[in-house]
C-alpha cells in the first residue's frame, strides 16, 4: 500500500525478556523504551500514561496477562487460573474510561480457562493476534475514512491517534495518513492538547517521522483556525463510544466538535469496534477519568499556579452524536449516527 512508507513506529513490542514500551512521557526530547515483567508493572505503565490511546492500551493490557500468567503459572502449575484474577483486576483498574482494556482483558479471560498446561504460549498467540488484527483495522479504516476526504485541504486533530496510540499506523492519524498518500491532504493541524500535550510532543513527533507537515495550534486557536477556511474535516480517535453513537475522547474533543459545526467543518471520529460500548446507551453512563490537579498546576514537575489554586482535570469529555458527522471503524462508515445505525454496524438488533 502506498502509504506504508508513513507508518514507521511501534509504541507497544513483545521481546522474550518482556513487554517493551515506548516511553511516551519523555517524547520528543527522549527517546527510551521501559521493560516490563510482570502485570503490576504493565498496570503502572498504563495509569502512569507511558503508554495512552485506547488500542494501545487494550494491546498492552493483552500482553500483561501473558506475564501475568507466566509467573502465574511458574509458582503455582495448580492454582494459576484462579490466582491471575488478582492480576487481571489490577490490569482494569489501570485507566477506567478506555473500554478497549476491558474489552482486552475478557478476550485474554476466556483463554484462561480453555488452557491445560503451561499457559505461555497459548495466551502469548493470542496477545499477538490482537495486535495484529489492531493493525488490520487501523489500515481498513484508513482507506474508509480517506474515501470521505472529497475536497482537498486541511484537517485538524487533537492528542494522539497515529502509531503511539494503537497497535501500528493508528485510528484518526491512519486516516490522515492515507489520505495524505492519496493527496487528500495538504497539511494537519494539531492541537498542543493540554495538560498532557500529546499533540504538539506526539502527534507533531510523529508526523514528522514520516514526512507528513503539521502545524501545532493551542486548542482555543481552534476557532480561528476555521474561520480562516481551508479546514476540511476534524478527524479525532475515541476511547469509548455509547451504543447511540455518543463519543467520549480527550478532553477539549467536545469544544472541536462545536465550532466545527458552527464553522460547516465535518468531523469524523475514527475507532475500532472494540472502543464501541453497546452496554452504555448513551454519554451520560460513561465513566469519566478525573486525573491529579497537579498535571494542570504544573508542567513537566515545574509548579506555574499560585499554591491555593485549585485545578480541575477531568481526561475526557463526551460529544454528542447529533455533532458527529460520520463514525468509522473497520467494520464501516455510519455517518449522522444513532442506535439503529451503530447496532446494524454492529451486527445487533436494537
């Protein structure tokens, strides 16, 4: 496919020493991988955001159980299967609001219990497999996602959908790359994405690794940006999405999908089927992450607020499906959508 040669990154490698990740808190200035050997430490990795984005998460969070179940299994052949739900609560209790760990988990839980012997190898297959199939999906719905790009132009995204966040070539940044390829795009723009700013060290990073322009705006940059013309569609990932098409994302996500409507910008969000929660009607039973007021109060460890100042730091919000112009997963394009749509996409009755 032409636009491999923009998809140079891998943010989550299995090696025979263990899970290898790529350290996102300290991108671009650092480039270093963490190690990991067992569950508990899969599980910090994930809350402490070395690894983010839903898929990835959900591809981590695979690989953890497999060491989880190798120690497992190594200190006691006889009880592993019972022992490793310890190490599965604490893989969930990781990130509450990307429904892909769950999701993750409950495909590895059910190999459990088929297993006889050793469960290495078995469960190891199986982690991969999700990978694999992650990738495969990232690449589907690149090419569904670039067949809406009609006009050629801009896009704007915010935090980070592309390689980092997935398994390989990534959900919204997949279509951006595909749709770079075919010469759909001319230019992305990227919000910072605060307080973390995954969009100006990720997304920009990679990006630019594989030759793609970016320009970095702040999130209230937004509106101008759009008013000037030449902003095509806005292309977010998700990290749940309710069965009436309801999409919590980071946190400024809702703001985007506002102006964007007002401004008669089209705005696509871009997810695997495994980030569509048809258990959740609509936003409102989402979960909500509420992270440290520390990560708004500072940046990088460097204090900027007034000591008194309080901070509030939700890491997702939800947009409404009546502001989604279309949603794409590898299963296919629902545009305007609501239950009846997601559940045929989804193969369920309503």
């Amino acid at each position: 496919m032409a636009e491999t040669r923009h998809d140079s990154i891998r943010a989550v490698e299995w090696t025979n020493q263990g899970l290898k990740l790529l350290d996102q808190r300290v991108l671009p200035l650092r480039h270093e991988h963490v190690l990991l050997e067992d569950a508990a430490g899969v599980a910090g990795a994930i809350r402490d955001m070395v690894v983010r984005g839903a898929p990835a998460i959900g591809v981590t969070a695979a690989y953890g159980v497999v060491l989880a179940a190798r120690d497992r299994y190594l200190r006691s052949p006889a009880t592993w299967q019972q022992d490793i739900e310890n190490d599965l609560q604490t893989l969930a209790a990781s990130r509450p609001t990307a429904v892909n760990l769950f999701w993750a988990i409950a495909r590895m839980r059910e190999y459990i219990a088929l297993i006889k012997g050793d469960p290495t190898s078995a469960l190891l297959a199986e982690a991969m497999r999700i990978h694999e199939e992650d990738i495969s999906a990232n690449r589907r719905m690149g090419e569904l996602g670039s067949a809406l790009i009609t006009r050629h132009g801009a896009v704007l995204t915010h935090c980070n959908t592309g390689s980092l966040a997935t398994g390989g070539y990534g959900t919204a940044l997949g279509v951006i790359r595909a749709a770079y390829a075919s010469g759909k795009i001319e230019r992305v723009y990227a919000d910072e994405t605060r307080p973390w700013l995954q969009g100006v060290r990720l997304t920009a990073w990679e990006l630019l690794q594989d030759g793609i322009p970016v320009t970095v705006l702040v999130e209230g940059a937004a509106a101008h940006l759009m008013k000037q013309g030449g902003v095509r569609w806005v292309i977010v990932g998700a990290d749940r999405i309710a069965a009436n098409g309801d999409t919590a994302n980071k946190i400024g996500t809702y703001n985007l999908a506002i102006t964007a409507r007002y401004h008669g910008v089209k705005f696509m969000v871009v997810a695997p089927t495994s980030t569509v929660d048809m258990s959740v009607h609509n936003g409102a039973g989402i979960h909500i992450e509420t992270r440290s007021p520390d990560e708004v109060l500072s940046v990088q460890g460097q204090r900027m607020a007034p000591q008194g100042a309080e901070a509030w730091n939700p890491s997702f919000d939800v947009t409404p499906a009546e502001l989604v112009d279309a949603i794409v997963t590898e299963k296919g394009v629902v545009t305007a959508p609501n239950v009846e749509k997601m559940s045929a996409m989804m193969g369920r009755n309503h």
